[in-house]
C-alpha cells in the first residue's frame, strides 16, 4: 500500500492549510487543484484528516482518522455519495448537512471528490452556503480542472494547489510497491508527473515492450532499409505513437546524461550499456534528435498521419546521426 502523507506533504495546499489551522483561521471552502484524477480522493481524505485530526498533522491512528480514511466520519461527509457527478441532491443534501451540530468533532467538513464533474445547476446551488456558511463549516472542492468551474464559486473558496511531483519525490512514495526500480524510474520518466499515471505506466505491459523496441531501433538502426523496417515493427506491435515517441525521448536523455559525464542523472542503470552499444550517437546527434522528437509532438497534435509520422522521425534520426559523424 503507497503511503500518500508524505507526498501530499510536499504539496502547497498542504502546507496552506496546515498553516491556517495552526493560525486558528482555516477558510470555510478551499478549492484544491489537482491534475491527478486517480489519486485526487486520497489526496483530499488526507486533507481533510489535516482539518480534522486533533494532532497539529494527520496521525493516522487516532479515530477520526481512521473513520476519515474508510470515508464514514459522522462529522466529514463525501460527495457525490453514487456515480461520479455531483448533483444538485447532492448540493441540497450537503446544504442541509451543514446546519447540523457536529457531534465528534468542532467542525463539519464537507469534501466534494471532483468538483469538475459538479454541473453548473449544483454549482450555482452550492453558492450561497459559500457565501454565507454555518459556522464552523470547511467544504473542500477537489478539481482536476479550475475551469470546469464557474468564477463565482472559485471566487468564493481559498484556492490552494497539488502540483505535479519531481522525479524522486515519486519514485520515493513509489518504490516499496513497485520494486523494479528500472522500470519505476522509466514510467516515471515517460508519466506527467503525477502519480497516478506513474503507477499506471509502471503496470503496464506495453511501456516494456516500448521501451525494448526503442532501444533497439537507436542501437541497430543503420539505414534507410532499417528505418522501414523499424516502423513496420512499430505498426505491428500497436503501441500507441506517443508511447514510442516518449519512450525514445526518455532513452534519449538518459544517453545524454551518460556522454556528458553525469550517469547518475540516468532514470535507467541500462544506459551506459546503451552508449556503449549506439557507438554513432554522439551528444551533438543526441541532441539533434531530441529537437526531431519535440518536433514529433507538434506535428502528432495536428493529427498527423502516425505511420508518416514514425516514418519521418526514425529518418530524421538516422540523418542526423549521421550528419554529426561527418562533423
């Protein structure tokens, strides 16, 4: 089980809010900006077991901690109680939960899982307990998207954020439970800095198979004929263009890392291998690529055509591997 404290810890809206309740002002709404869907739940129970744990931070141990985690606190409720959309019942059932006195705690907290999924009827109910809460209220609207929401509501909450990660700090929180740690660092590398897609790069199957095919397209690709050969394997194998692209980059890096002197920067303990392997990539061919692959990415967002595509950048490659051997 991935312990998700110390990596919310890390984050500002943490920070924030723990700062406004040991000032003795916590705000009556904060919305919390998260762009990790698969974990925004968990980051939110985590925030509000900060509100609610009689310890200055979440204990874990105490019980409205434990009752915060299995969601079934009398005084913390979570919203939408079925489906993933906050509707206006649910609005009116917070709405009328908010005047009733706490009965564990000093406070009631209200914690809406995903307010981007909260339609403007819910939102425009939400108002007015916005604007004017019962005392001793914090409603907590999780977001993956602020501009799912209307400016009234925004205007009217504490507006704090979880970022994306830095690299160690996922591959910290990940490591116990994903052991292989070649693997941990490549997802992680390929992911966006969250941890929920981390996790699910790690697990997937298809990132290895990737990763196997771009290493050995810029270790064994030597000619034209190699460039069609390679992006027919690249079709048959049915693993997404922006997989294959992401994966080159990150390999790409990881070589570049090793010829400038710092293999330590490596997310892969295979990389000095593949410098010693790829002996026609030098840094200026490395480089070279590296600007061919942020090209990709530009021509992959107007809808190119993804064959034409593998096609034009394994070309670009190789003429510039070999462009820099001449140099």
């Amino acid at each position: 089980m991935i312990n998700l404290l110390p990596l919310v810890k890390t984050t500002s809206a943490y920070e924030i809010i723990k700062r406004d309740k040991e000032a003795g002002r916590l705000s009556h709404a904060y919305m919390i900006s998260c762009f990790d869907g698969d974990f925004l739940a968990e980051y939110l129970k985590i925030l509000a077991r900060l509100i609610a744990c009689p310890s200055v931070e979440p204990c874990g141990e105490c019980r409205a901690c434990k009752l915060i985690d299995k969601q079934i606190h009398p005084d913390v409720e979570f919203y939408p109680k079925e489906g993933d959309a906050v509707l206006v019942g649910d609005v009116n059932a917070l709405i009328e939960a908010s005047f009733v006195r706490p009965m564990e705690l000093n406070e009631r907290v209200f914690v809406i899982i995903n307010g981007a999924l909260m339609n403007a009827q819910a939102q425009n109910k939400l108002l007015k307990t916005l604007e004017e809460p019962p005392a001793n209220v914090h409603i907590l609207i999780g977001t993956t998207s602020e501009y799912a929401m209307l400016s009234t509501v925004k205007s009217r909450a504490k507006k704090v954020e979880i970022s994306t990660f830095s690299a160690q700090t996922l591959f910290n929180a990940l490591k116990e439970s994903c052991p292989e740690e070649d693997r941990l660092k490549s997802a992680i590398a390929c992911g966006d800095g969250t941890l929920g897609k981390a996790l699910a790069l790690y697990l997937d199957e298809d990132l290895s198979r990737a990763t196997d095919l771009c290493r050995d397209i810029l270790i064994n690709m030597k000619s034209s004929r190699d460039v069609l050969e390679f992006s027919d394997k690249i079709a048959k194998s049915k693993i997404d263009i922006d997989r294959i692209i992401s994966v080159t980059e990150n390999l790409l890096r990881d070589m570049l890392t090793v010829r400038v002197g710092k293999p330590e920067l490596a997310s892969s303990s295979q990389a000095m291998e593949d410098v010693k392997n790829s002996s026609g990539f030098n840094s200026g061919a490395i480089i070279y690529a590296l600007d061919k692959i942020c090209e990709a990415k530009k021509r992959k967002k107007f809808n190119a055509n993804p064959t034409m595509l593998t096609e034009w950048l394994l070309f670009t490659i190789l003429e510039g591997k070999f462009k820099w051997q001449k140099s």
